[in-house]
C-alpha cells in the first residue's frame, strides 16, 4: 500500500481569515483553519505518545510564526505561544476540511478503510 506524497508550491498564513493556504504540487489548493490546525497539533505535549489522534478544544485563530522544517513539514508557532507542532505535508494535506471524505477526520487516519 502506497499513499501519494504531497508536497506544497506555498504556504500563505491569513490572520484575518483565520485559515493557512497551502497551493500543492499537483494543482490542490487547502484552505485550513487555524482552529483546526491548533486543535490536531501532532507534537507530543498535544497527543502524547501512540493512540490515535485526538481532537483539542481551541479558540486559537491565528498563527504568529511558519518555519520550514528541512523538506518534509513545516514549524507553526500559534497565537497562544504553542510552538512545537511540526505538519509533515502529509498530515497536513488531510487536515484539509475539504479532503474529508477522502481520509476522514485525523481520528481515524492511519486505519484501514472497511
Ligand atoms: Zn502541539
């Protein structure tokens, strides 16, 4: 089993929309929320280790600082001074709200679809 590797073109945080823009290599434009972001943050103090992801109440809206993590992910520092979470551009991707009906939401990802 193999999944397509996404890769983004750019990354555009808008504070006043309260969403990141992501434009992908393969012609996908995401438009997350950041309340969406902060809340399935993947770092360890969010989900600890192992067990599925689990979804953090939030009202964070926006994001202070996006710091490329070599080619892989990307840093975002939100609002409320969380700054460990790192998106692989996998993850990323399927946080898209528009990508649901591919992936489901991050509770389930990485489980078999039946
Ligand atoms: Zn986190």
């Amino acid at each position: 089993m193999s999944e397509p590797s996404f890769t983004p073109r750019h990354i555009d945080v808008d504070n006043d929309a309260e969403v990141m823009r992501v434009d992908w290599a393969d012609g996908h434009q995401s438009r997350i929320p950041i309340t969406r972001l902060r809340g399935y943050c993947p770092c360890a103090e969010c989900q600890g280790h192992g067990g599925p992801i689990a979804w953090h109440d939030n009202h964070v809206t926006g994001i202070s600082h996006a710091e490329m993590v070599g080619r892989y992910a990307v840093l975002l520092v939100f609002a409320d001074g969380h700054d460990t979470g790192i998106f692989r551009w996998d993850y990323l991707r399927k946080l898209d709200p528009e990508e649901r009906s591919r992936w489901g939401e991050p509770e389930n990802f990485g489980r078999a679809t039946p």
